[in-house]
C-alpha cells in the first residue's frame, strides 16, 4: 500500500463539482492528474524483509512480504497473525513443516489426508495439486497409500500373463504388499479391516481417478537421517521441491561485507531490486545509484496517510485507474486448475 503525504497545495474539487464537469477530455485530465499525485506522492518503503514466520527462517527466494525474495514465488507464502506458515495451491493452503535451503525442499502437511489417528474411519478428502507455471515440483522421494480401493476398477496386484501382455500398464497397478502397507510409519497396526495399497500417480487427473475408487489416501516421504542411501526413515507429510535461482545481482545485493541488503523486486515490473535500509538500490546497498523506484516502488508495509481534503478526489483518481485496469490479466502465483501436476 502507498504512503501519500497531506497534498496542502492541491485543490480538489468537491464531488459535485465532478458530477457536473460535461467536458470528458476535462474530467479525464482531472483524473489523471490525481492519479499523478498518487504515485508520485513520497512512499515509505520496507527497510527489510521479515525473515522468519513463526519458527520458520524465510529466506531467498521466498518472501512473505511483497516484493521480497524472487518474483517466481511471489504470493505462494502467507504468514497468518498468529505466525502459522502455509503454501498456496489449487488445491488450497497447507500448513508448512518446515523449510530446508540447503536441499531445498517445503515439508507440507495435508490435514484431509489420512492419518494414524483415523484408524479404519476415512474422512472426505480432496487431491493435492501443484500450479506448472511455478518453480515447484513435487518430490520423487513421496509415496502415497491408498486404502479401501475397488479391486474391480484399480489393478491391485500385477498379474504376469497381464504384465507379458500390457507391460506398459504393469506400473499403474497399485501395490498391496509393498513395505509402507505393510509397516504403516508410525502405526503400524492402525488398519484392522481396510485394505492399503501403494501407487505414485503420474498426474493430478490419475490422483483423482484413483480417488473416485479409494476411500481415502495418504503421502509419504522420506526424510534423510544420514549420510547414507538408506538412513531415511518414513513419515507423514508431502515434500515439495523447489529451485533457487542465482543471478550475480542478487549474489551482491546478500554480500553483507559489499552490501547486506535482501534480494527482492518491483512489484509491477517484477525487475531486481536490492532492498537496503530506508532505500532500494539497483544492485547493492553500498551503490551510489539507487533505484528511481526507491519512493515509488510498491513494497509492502507502507502506510497511507490520505487528507481529508483530497480523499474525495484521490478516490475519483483511483475509480478512474480501476476501470482502465478492470480488463488487464490477473497475475499471481495461483491460476487455474488446469495443467497440474500431482
């Protein structure tokens, strides 16, 4: 939100003068010249981005403010007031576990996937998705059990005289004797009366096909505990991965001995901007050039502190800039349900 400073030396017509102007071209240069003074008016930008939420540390390339951390992320992370982290999807909004930088990876939990809790009572639940258009990927190293599904309609078991005939089908058959059904992580005994089975869907659609057939479905993955291939035990959760782009703007801008600014962007260019204290350079806080964006860039956190005698008029000015805005594409990091990957 923008800062506008008490506008002493502007005289707003009254809103009835407004009704009353016939002449549009007037009316126009009237709204675009309080459109002018919005912008241009002194904007108080943030002097850091918040690194943490709650426990969580929130680094590059995420941010939860707008205009800190990559554009790519943009919108995908929201901090509640009451400090609990959560990601964005098609699908909804999922608590985050944690966030690792180093093998770069989201911990997500779905709290309409089965859990040890529900035994053989299976409540609704609904697919996971993930948006294409964003730099995040699902994470080979999950599993997914299936319970209660329809030995009519889901293969549960490879035959091999099937297989000899429809090799490529043999991969979509859902596993009954594999290792998690048979040592549910942390329960292993909660299923008394309901079957379970083990399947990777290859996309969101086969997730959902499965799911008009199963009662209910968990995910599963494994979390490293060593050094080796095998020191990985299983636990609850979905693991999203994620890339970390590297520019050698950015490099400079987090160089704390050149610059110890945070990495960030101009909201509606989505171009670099290193954000420093009180300022936004172009490249590094310690640069003499700043940015000609540092008090009209929109950065989250600014406070508006709008005159009474100009509000009438700065309203006008913004129901003028909405209607010219009303046809342009919305652009955020949740879009469609179409095209998701599982």
């Amino acid at each position: 939100m923008l800062q506008i400073s008490t506008l002493s030396t502007l005289v707003v017509p009254p809103m009835a003068s407004l009704l009353t102007i016939k002449s549009p071209s007037l009316h126009f240069q009237i709204t675009h010249l309080l459109v002018f003074f919005i912008i241009l008016a002194p904007a108080q930008s943030v002097s850091h981005c918040r690194t943490s939420c709650g426990a969580i540390p929130i680094h590059y390339p995420f941010g939860i403010d707008d205009g800190c951390g990559s554009p790519y992320y943009r919108h995908l992370l929201v901090c509640s007031d009451t400090g609990n982290l959560e990601l964005r999807t098609p699908s909804g909004r999922y608590p985050v576990r944690n966030i690792s930088y180093t093998d770069p990876h989201i911990l997500l939990i779905d709290p309409f996937m089965w859990n040890c809790l529900d035994r053989d009572n299976f409540r609704p639940t609904r697919a996971f998705s993930l948006d294409t258009s964003t730099h995040l990927s699902l994470s080979p190293q999950n599993d997914y059990l299936f319970f209660n599904c329809s030995e009519e309609d889901v293969i549960i078991e490879p035959k091999p005289m099937f297989c000899e005939r429809y090799p490529d089908r043999c991969d979509s058959s859902c596993d009954s004797s594999s290792y998690l059904c048979r040592h549910l992580p942390q329960c292993p005994s909660a299923l008394r009366s309901s079957s379970c089975c083990s399947y990777y869907p290859k996309a969101t659609e086969s997730l959902r096909l499965m799911l008009r057939y199963c009662a209910s479905y968990t995910s599963v993955y494994w979390r490293n505990i060593g050094a080796g291939p095998y020191d990985q035990i299983a636990e609850y959760g979905i693991r999203v991965d994620f890339d970390i782009p590297v520019t050698t703007r950015c490099l400079t801008c987090q160089d704390n001995l050149k610059s110890g600014g945070a990495c960030g962007f101009d909201t509606q260019t989505e171009s670099f901007l290193c954000i420093c204290e009180g300022r936004n350079g172009t490249a590094s806080c310690k640069d003499r050039s700043i940015s000609g964006h540092s008090k009209t860039a929109v950065i989250a956190g600014s406070v508006t502190a709008v005159s009474g005698a100009g509000a009438i008029g700065i309203g006008a000015g913004i129901w003028f800039w909405k209607k010219v805005r009303a046809k342009a594409p919305v652009t955020c990091g949740v879009q469609t349900n179409d095209n998701r990957l599982f």
